[in-house]
C-alpha cells in the first residue's frame, strides 16, 4: 500500500463510520419506529415504545434534534478533515483555509433553508392527515371500510426519514470534498513523481 494512502483510507474510515451512525439513527429512531405499520426496532433497557402522535410537536422535536446531531457531528469531522489537511503542506493548509471560509460563508445560507424543512414538514404531515379524515368521513357515508387509521402516519414516518437522509447526504457534501483533497499526494512527495 503507498504511504499516503493510509491516513486517507482512515479519514475515509471514520466518515463511513460517522455517516452510518447517523444514518441508523434516523432510521431507529423511536418516534418514527412507532408508526402503526412498522417493525419497531429493538429497543434499549428500560426504554418504551413511544406511541403514535397524531399532531406535529414531537416529529418537530425529533426532526430539530436530528438536525442539530448532523450539524455536530459533520462540523467536528469537517474540522478535524482541514487540520489534517493544513498539516500536509503549506499548499494543503491554504486549500484548507479557502475551505473554512467558503464553509463559514455557505453555512449561514444552508442554516437558513434547512431551517424551514421542519415547517414545510408540518405542512406535510397536515395534509396527509386531513386526507386521511376525508378518506375516513367519505368511506362512512358510502358504508363502505375505511382505509386503515393510521395508514397515513406510516406514510408521513416514511417520508420524514427519507427528508432526514436526503439532508445528511447534503451536509455531508463537504466532507467530501475534503476527503477528495486528502486523497491528493502532498506536492513534492515521492508519490507525485511515480
């Protein structure tokens, strides 16, 4: 193996190993798991199963501190991505530092939009559920069976892991670019003249 390729194989290693916890949380997470309809993951000691909210607060909750554990974790790994980076050569620690900048600039724009993904989430869950009581009051005055209750809370759980997922691949597209950067031999390295 080349010496170089060490260090990255291990930077890539601990953004695999950050990305898939934070992936398995999202999708073991308890008030999402406690969806009629889904297999409930199994569960800590001492820990219950949450019952099914039928209003918003606690997916508000639960989406908030989801992305607040994103936003930690990528900005210490991206932090600990630069530094390794700024120590391979006086060229690396500048590519290093037009990335934090870039970073600090970028990153007050995507608090803003990721911001209202809660909201634009509750808009979501609203209607499916009105739908659902529509589907429900229309079924009775037909006497036919109505759709199952909670079918549409089983939609929205789905959907809302699908949001938390597709917006961990987002934040993670930086870690990226500096995992990119580290695969790079360091300029004036045997490497570079193989």
């Amino acid at each position: 193996a080349r010496a170089g390729q060490l260090p990255a194989d291990a930077d890539a290693r601990e953004c695999a190993a950050l990305r898939q916890a934070l992936a398995r949380s999202i999708r073991d997470d308890n008030v999402l798991s406690a969806a009629p309809g889904r297999a409930p993951r199994q569960l800590l000691p001492g820990e219950t199963l949450a019952p099914p909210a039928t209003d918003f607060a606690p997916y508000r909750q639960r989406y908030l501190t989801r992305q607040q554990a994103m936003e930690a974790g990528v900005d210490a790994l991206c932090a600990r991505l630069r530094g390794r980076l700024a120590a391979r050569s006086p060229q690396a620690a500048r590519l290093a530092a037009v990335e934090a900048v870039l970073g600090q600039v970028l990153d007050a724009r995507e608090r803003t939009l990721l911001a209202t993904l809660p909201a634009t989430l509750e808009g979501h869950f609203k209607r499916l559920r009105n739908a659902a009581a529509e589907a429900a009051a229309q079924a009775e005055s037909r006497a036919e069976p109505a759709p199952p209750a909670t079918a549409w809370l089983d939609a929205f759980c789905q959907d809302m892991q699908a949001l938390l997922l597709a917006e961990l691949d987002f934040r993670f597209q930086p870690v990226e670019v500096l995992l990119e950067a580290l695969r790079q031999p360091v300029p004036g390295s045997p490497l570079t003249h193989a």
